[in-house]
C-alpha cells in the first residue's frame, strides 16, 4: 500500500511534468543525464589516483587520492574544479526545474546573450569561432597530456612532442609501410582484376567499311549521318547543337550490328574500343566500377588523343537493369522452343504475326529466329541481387560517366586550382561515340537509353529481299559456285527471315555439302540440301512402324496440300515426317515477303491447314483419327476465337481484350478460362472450325491423289522441300522429287491400294502387307547428312504374309 | 527500474563523496621524492621542509667533491634534501644536525670503479666507517672521534638492486652524531644512489619513528 510520502512524491511529479510541458520549467533530466559527467569526471580522477600510485612504488592510495584533491597542486585539481562546477549546474539545473521564476530568469538571460551573440556575429562567424575554440580546446588537452607525459609544462610537451616524432619517425614509417603493403595486396588485386575486357583498335586497324555491310541500308544512311557529326562536331556545336554520343543498335542476332559497329570504326578513322558483354561480370564488388572508370579514364585520353574515340558494348544487355525495363521499347519477342504451342505442327503454319498475338506480345517485334532462353546469359555473381550482372554499381558507375564527361577533373585542377583561388578550367571536349548492341532491348536500363546518354536507337532487323541478295552475291563471291542470278534471288525468296549471319552459314553449309561429294564448286542442289540440313537439323535416328510411318506422312501431307492450296502468301520452306525433339514431323511454310498485319481470309487459310490434319485422317482412314491432331487444334481454336473474340473477324465486334486484367493475362493458353467453349463466344468459334472443316474436307477430297502424292514422297525421302512439293502437285520434275509419275492414274492406283493396305494394318495392328510404291523415284539421294534414308528395298516388310 | 537507478546513481555519488572526504580530511602525511628518471624513491613526514636546490649544490660542492662520493662518479643526476628544521644551516646538512636531515643522491658510477665497486666503497662513501679507512684517515691526520658503529647490513632488492646500509655515530662538536647512509648500486653498476640521514643522537632517538618511515621507504627499482 502506497505511503503518504510516495504519494506526496508522486504528486509534485505530476506537477512538475505538468509545468514542464507547458514550458514553464525546465523538463527533468533523467537521473543518467543528470549524473553521466559527475561519473566521468570521477572516474578519470580514479584514473589518475592509479597512475599516480603506479609511478612511484612508496605512494600509498590515500596520499596519492589527497595529493590529487590539493587545489594547489596535482592535475587533479582540474577534474576537482571541474567537479564542481559541474555539481554547480546540476543545482542550476535543478532549481530550474522546480522553480519557474528561476527557469524564467535564466531563459531570459540566455536568451538576451543569444540575441547579442547573433547581433554581433553571423552564423558562419560563429561557426568559425567555435571550431577554432574546439581546435584550442584539443590543442590545450594535448598539450596537458604531453606535459604529463614529459614531466614538463603543458607548453614545453607541446614543443617536445615533434622531436619524439621525429625520433619515432622510422617506427612510424615502417608500421606505415606495412599498412600500406596490406592495402596494397587489396590494391593490386583489384588492379588486376580490373583488366582485362576492353581491346583497343588503333585507326587503320579495322578494314571493315560500309561496304561490307550488306541488306541493312537504311541504318547504314543513318549511322553514317552520326559519323558526320562526329568527324565534323563543329557543323552541329555552332550552331548550338550537340553531338550526339549514343547509338543503341537493337535487333536480332546475327543481323550485322557487330559488322556495323567495326564499319563505323572502319570508316572514321577513329580508335575503336571493344568492350566484351563479360567485361562488367566481376567476383567482388568495386570491380566493375574501377572498370568503368579505367575504361572512360581511357576513352577520354584517346578521344582528346585522337579527337574521338568509338567505343562499342556489345551484348549491352550484360549490363543489366536496376529492376525496371525500358518501357516502350519493343521487345524482341520471338519464336521460343519452349513454348507449349511448338508441338507436331506447333507455329509452324502461322506467320510471326500471328505467333506474336497468340502469344501477347507485341507484333512489331515479331521474330521467328529462336530467342535465347534462361534467365540471362550469364551466370550471376554470388551475393549479386541484380539481374543482368551488370549490377553491383556497375551500371550506375556506366551512367555516371555517360553523363559525367562535361566535369572538370584532375586533382591540381579541382583542389589546387581552387585552393589558389582559381577556378577549375573546363574540361575539353571529349568526343565519343557510343554503340552499344543487343538483341533484348526489354533488358536495359531505361536511363541507359534516355537522351544525353543514348540518343539514337536504330532497329537493325531482317534483311530486305533485295539485302538478302546482295548477301548472298557477296557470300557466294567468296567461293566457287555454280548458282545463277536467278537461283539467288530465289534463294533470298525463299529466306525471308535469314539474316547475315544464317546466310553466310548457308553458303558455308553449301561448301560443306559439295565438298562431301567431292567437289569445290557449290552447285544448287547442294544450296538446297544445305537449307534442308538447316531448316530440320539432325535427326533422332528413330524410325517409325511402318503404317505410323505412313499415318505421320499423310498427317502431314494434309497440312502441306491445304497450305499450298490456300496460303498464298506463304510458300512451305520444308516438310518432314522425321521425328525431331517435339515433333513427329512439320511443314513449315514461311511468308514469301515480311508482313506485319494478317487478314481474315489469311487467318481462315491457316485453320484449314491446321484442321487438315484431322479431316484428312478421318477421311483417309474412315473417320479414325490420331492424338497427333492434338496441338494443331489447340492452334486453330485459339485463332478462330481471337478471330470471334478479339479481331473482330466473326458475328462480334466487342474485343474481350478490353475486360482481360491483367493486360498480359493468357486465359485461353494459360487454361484458367475452361468454359470459354461452353459460352456463345465458343460456339461461334466452334461453328467456324466446323465451316472451315467442311471447306477443307471438299479441298482435300478433291485433291486426294494429290495428298497420297506428298504423303508417298514423304514416306520415301523423309523430308522435302516447298519446291519439291510443288513440284508433286504440279507433276513435275522437283530439284530432289520428280513429280511425274504422280500425273500416271495407274501409279495414283498403286498408292490408293498401298493406303488400304496400310488402313487395314491399322486397326488389326500388324505390319505392312505391301511395300512402299518404288515407280519412277530416285529415292537414293541422301537428304540429310547423316540422315540414313531407307530405300524402298528397307522400306520393304520383312515378313510380308 | 527508475529507483534502482537512482538508487546506484545515490551509492556512486556517497562513494565518491566518501572518497573525496576520506581523502580530503587534510594534506597528504608524508611528502614524496621521486627521480623517475632513475627509478629512485623515498618519503619524509610532511613537516619537513625542502632543502633548495641551490643550498644544496653549495653543500655538495664544499663537502662531497672530496669524499669517495665526489670520486665515485660525475655531476649528481638528481639529489634531494629536506630538514625537520624550517630553516638548517648549510654546516648542518651532513654533520652536527639538531633535527633529522635527510639528504639523497644520485650519480652515475665512473667506468673504472664499475668493476672494483665494493660494499666497504659503499660504506666508506661519506665517512671512514671500515676499520682501514678509519686507520687511513687517522695516518692522514683526520681528527674523527667517537666512532660507533650501530648497525651495519647489506642489502639485495628485486631488479639486481643491491648495496648497504650502515648506522653508525662520530662525535661533532664535542656531541654524538648519528648518521644512517644507504648506498645501493644498480643491476648494471652504473648508478650510486644514496641516502643519508643523521642529527644527534639525542635527536635520533626522540624522531626514530619518523626517521625508519624515511629509511625504509628509499626504493629503487631495479630493471
């Protein structure tokens, strides 16, 4: 139970925090504050009682405490002095918090002094004032001690203590030796690791010019405009303008922006710095910034050197992002093996376009060359948070030396010129033209790309037909060759995607394949086979039964027939019915031109090809039907309810587009919309399958022997190209298939009776009773190096009962 | 929590204050002599009065330079002098004294006597203490008399520290006179120090509390 006396105590606390938050007292200090310097000053009194005793082995503690408690001696008299007055405050201090006529007198008279003090000087004044006080006042201390430590007086230690220095200087000297050796290992491993990455073309070292860069004309015309202002920076500076610094070269690979940035070196005159996509990857942080700063440490020496310099990043996507991605930058958004929409027929059949809308990405960057997948391509430091291992401040260091060129630098220029009073002088132009490359543009930090740093962003895409052209003449010039104008232009035809990179690779396949035959001199077949090699790569080296074999090979016979029927804006670059990763086979058709924008009638053509897998093998083999049509309606559903849903190409107008959120969200490839089909948006879609179906069930039947035609050459070669097959269908001699014979009803007989024999085996299960067709083929030509193609003697059963 | 604080906050400032009271009661008892330089050490009661430095280079110059003392080694590093008196007579610092005089000295040994340095050396340092210098001084004419030897012991400190102390009385004046000296010599013989004490015997005897604190408290310290 609470005392009258706590009870008092804790009444004239209320009062007194009531009084302080008013402002009428001093608030209370807490019992630490109010006693912390009492207990310092004690102690170091304490402190040196011991030092005394210590220095003289006949001092007892009590003459040694009284001698430092002699006001007229002893360095102890200080701490005493200081002691009490220090008792003093605490006393003023409280007194102010309990009295507030004294809180109110002595707030007065402090704040009168303040307003004197301030009227009598400025506050830089007093700020000057007070540091040289406090330098004094540490200046007094230490002469204190060393007159403590000299046995002399405080001013005599003060004039001592240089001569020990010097007297100790050697000591010093060697500790600092060794200080320095530590930091130097530290030093001189960073040193080290900071080489390395960058190479330095002197002028003349690179032969590369414009003239070596073929099909990519445009940016040329444009890069060249920078050249201008960079050999001839006065034409812009005159006139108030600046040199532009940056150039962002973004596009697929192999699409020469490595080629362009050697041209630009080329042609200038200039040095050209290498920067390697690796040089920013680094084991301990600060690495990547002494890179950056040695690597601008050296441009700016060659730019003033040389008057400019050209320094090109390559792969700039190395350098990362600090999280966000350039916003309105179109990605390069491509074809992705990967994808779950690559299965038999996959995308194969659709034009980029359509690939890139299936998909919700952003057509304009529609690319089917295979996109690189993973993460990044790089593997990230331990520790490193950031994506794209430019990180670790690399990327800010990059940034701020982009923008950081107009500074004045150098030490006697910033500290001694200023110190004398002079100001810094400007720093002279650095001229530097900076390339940076990559393929995912996506990947960038956006204020690597804002103007100032990158000014001009140039798409470096896929060759124009007549770019196509001009590389392969150029590439075809370089070996021997047998190939007309005429032949060249088909191939630049039949190549819409091919950059220079796949191109020079063609012609080298090419050589390959004459070489393996034995001679030097490509001829057109061997570009053809080439082409072959490169558009199904290497084979599984897995065989079907025979009457999957045969199934796959109408399978994909149907697609190809209604392509070639309907989709005349594409020609079909390859068909096969050779078992690659995901597919059992493909016929790829490939635009003949690039186009960024499909139609309806477009769009109709390619569900029909995608349908024509099933409606074949229900008609070929009397309403049975295979799980290979599985994707090839998974494609065709999807396109007929965009078309319902989205493009505006059925009975509806609304897009669903507008009521998606997330923006990116996928309901029909992500599944999470089941009941879309059960919705009268599905049965519409559903009712175009089933018109476009029926339209596809006539064209085949139609075209009937036609499809046994593609199917038995198929069957024989494995894989052929668009050209054999028109060919086939116009029955006539193909590069590889002689079309022919297909045009003989007796032969069109042969294979009608094949195919039932084969649909008989189907739902029994046994193997072929008759062999594949042989008539008027010349399946001996080896397609695909490597590839073993059975001739009709393998093709044959072994048991034939 | 705020009690406890308090409540340790109260104890360290009673502490302190019991402290600064306990040894602020008076001036320190004894006074202290101190040559850090040499690590030499000894006490007198605070009463006694220091001799000053000059009055005490004139007695060293008239009186030691002569003596084995003066012989032993170069100028004095560092000497001491306090008398009980207010004011003593220079003629009465070494002999004759009415009230206890204690005089210490440090000088540096000379390198020829660093290796035949003796006790007897130490003894005789001041005064003919041994028999044979007492017969040497008498064949040389030197009218001491009334010599009495005391006590007479050698001794080893910590550090190699290592000398005599002799307490013996010489008539002056017609009076006895008590002198107790203490020679001591480093590890490295390189350092005399001394320390003598004396006034009549009369007086010795009545300050002989006094006069032991004096004698035992001489220290050096030893390397």
């Amino acid at each position: 139970m609470p005392t009258s006396a706590s009870k008092r105590d804790a009444r004239r606390q209320r009062r007194q925090a009531r009084l302080a938050a008013a402002g009428l007292t001093r608030r209370a200090l807490v019992p630490w504050d109010r006693l912390k310097f009492i207990i310092l000053i004690i102690v170091v009194w304490f402190l040196i009682v011991w030092y005394q005793m210590a220095n003289n082995p006949v001092l007892g503690f009590s003459d040694a405490a009284r001698q430092q408690l002699q006001l007229g001696s002893g360095a102890g008299r200080w701490l005493v002095l200081l002691l009490g007055l220090e008792v003093l405050r605490q006393i003023y201090y409280l007194i102010t918090e309990h009295s507030r006529h004294a809180y109110r007198a002595s707030a007065g008279f402090f704040g009168r002094s303040e307003h004197l003090t301030h009227r009598a000087a400025s506050d830089y004044t007093r700020f000057r004032l007070s540091r040289a006080f406090k330098w004094l006042l540490l200046i007094a201390v230490v002469a204190v001690i060393l007159g403590l430590v000299y046995h002399t007086t405080p001013v005599n230690g003060l004039f001592q203590a240089p001569a020990t220095i010097y007297h100790l200087l050697p000591d010093i000297l060697i500790f600092v030796f060794y200080m320095l050796l530590v930091v130097a290992q530290f030093g001189m491993l960073f040193w080290f690791l900071s080489r390395g990455g960058v190479d330095v073309y002197n002028p003349g070292d690179i032969t590369t010019r414009f003239a070596d860069v073929w099909g990519q004309d445009h940016v040329v015309e444009r890069v060249q405009e920078n050249m201008l202002f960079l050999d001839d920076p006065e034409s812009i500076e005159d006139h108030g303008g600046y040199v532009p610094g940056g150039i962002l070269l973004w596009g697929p690979p192999g699409t020469g922006k490595t080629l362009m940035a050697e041209a630009i070196a080329g042609e200038t005159g200039k040095p050209y710095v290498f920067v390697d996509p690796g040089a920013f990857i680094n084991m301990f942080f600060g690495v990547g910034i002494l890179k950056v700063k040695g690597l601008f440490r050296k441009l700016r020496k060659l730019a003033v050197r040389y008057g400019g310099v050209i320094v090109f990043f390559d792969e700039a996507d190395s350098l990362g992002s600090r999280g966000g991605s350039v916003g309105g930058q179109p990605g390069v958004q491509g074809y992705n093996p990967a994808s779950p929409l690559a299965g038999c027929h996959g995308f194969s059949y659709l034009s980029a376009n359509t690939q890139s809308m299936l998909l919700g990405s952003d057509p304009a960057g529609a690319d089917p060359a295979p996109r690189r997948t993973g993460v990044f391509r790089q593997i990230l430091p331990a520790g490193a948070g950031m994506m794209g291992g430019g990180g670790m401040g690399t990327l800010q260091a990059l940034l701020t030396e982009m923008s950081g060129l107009k500074k004045p630098r150098g030490f006697v220029n910033r500290v001694v010129r200023r110190t004398l009073g002079m100001r810094p002088k400007p720093p002279p132009k650095y001229r530097m033209l900076i390339i940076m490359a990559t393929n995912m543009p996506s990947a960038l930090d956006p204020a690597l790309l804002r103007p100032g740093r990158i000014d001009r962003i140039y798409h470096v895409g896929y060759p124009s037909k007549d770019g196509r052209k001009r590389t392969y003449e150029g590439y075809f010039a370089k070996v021997s060759h047998e190939i007309t104008p005429e032949q060249i232009d088909q191939l630049a035809t039949m190549t819409p995607y091919a950059t220079g990179a796949t191109m020079k690779d063609l012609v080298n396949e090419s050589l390959i394949v004459a070489l393996r035959d034995g001679r030097t001199t490509i001829t057109w077949p061997d570009v053809l086979r080439a082409k072959l090699t490169k558009s199904v790569g290497p084979a599984e080296g897995v065989d079907y039964v025979d009457r999957e074999r045969h199934a796959v090979a109408l399978h994909e016979a149907c697609h190809a027939v209604t392509s070639y029927l309907t989709q005349k804006r594409k020609q079909i670059e390859t068909a096969t019915i050779q078992k690659g990763g995901e597919t059992l086979g493909f016929v790829k058709p490939i635009p003949v031109e690039e186009q960024f924008t499909s139609w309806r009638s477009e769009f109709d053509a390619e569900i029909m090809v995608f349908v024509a897998s099933l409606v074949g093998e229900k008609m070929f083999f009397d309403g049975d039907s295979s799980s290979g049509v599985g994707s090839d309606l998974q494609q065709a559903t999807a396109i007929s309810l965009h078309m319902e849903s989205r493009w505006g190409m059925g009975g509806q107008i609304g897009s669903i587009a507008a009521t998606m959120a997330p923006q990116d969200a996928h309901p029909i490839l992500d599944g999470t919309d089941r009941n879309v089909l059960e919705t009268a948006l599905g049965k519409r879609a559903e009712a175009r399958l089933e018109t476009l179906a029926e339209r596809t069930r006539a064209l085949l039947t139609e075209n009937r022997a036609s499809v046994l035609a593609v199917g038995h050459a198929l069957e024989t070669y494995r894989t052929i190209s668009g050209q054999d097959i028109t060919a086939i269908m116009n029955r006539e001699q193909g590069p590889v298939v002689d079309g022919r014979p297909y045009g003989q009803p007796d032969f069109i007989a042969e294979l009608e009776t094949y195919h039932l024999s084969a649909m008989a085996v189907q739902s029994r299960g046994r193997s072929l009773p008759l062999p594949v067709p042989s008539r008027h083929v010349t399946p001996e030509l080896t397609v695909i190096p490597n590839t073993t193609i059975p001739n009709t003697a393998e093709l044959r059963p072994e048991s034939a009962d | 929590m705020k009690r406890q604080l308090r409540l340790t906050a109260a104890a360290m400032l009673s502490a302190g204050a019991a402290l600064a009271l306990l040894a602020g009661c008076g001036a320190p008892s004894y006074t202290y002599a101190a040559d850090s330089a040499d690590h030499a050490y000894f006490k007198v009661p605070a009463s006694w009065q220091q001799v000053s430095p000059a009055k005490l280079a004139e007695v060293q110059n008239a009186f030691l330079t002569n003596s084995a003392a003066g012989a032993a080694g170069g100028a004095f590093t560092w000497s001491r002098a306090y008398a009980a008196a207010a004011k003593p007579a220079i003629t009465s610092l070494l002999t004759g004294s009415a009230s206890p005089v204690v005089y210490a000295s440090v000088q540096n040994l000379r390198d020829s006597l660093r290796a035949s340095l003796s006790f007897d050396y130490m003894r005789d340092l001041l005064f003919p203490v041994t028999s044979e210098a007492r017969e040497e001084a008498a064949a040389e004419g030197e009218r001491l008399t009334g010599f009495d030897l005391v006590a007479s012991s050698t001794i080893t400190a910590p550090g190699g520290v290592r000398g005599i102390n002799e307490l013996f009385e010489y008539d002056v004046n017609g009076e006895p006179d008590a002198f107790d000296q203490t020679v001591l010599t480093n590890s490295d013989t390189t350092k005399l120090y001394l320390l003598l004490v004396q006034c009549y015997q009369g007086c010795f005897a009545s300050h002989a509390a006094q006069i032991k604190a004096v004698i035992d408290s001489f220290t050096v310290r030893g390397s």
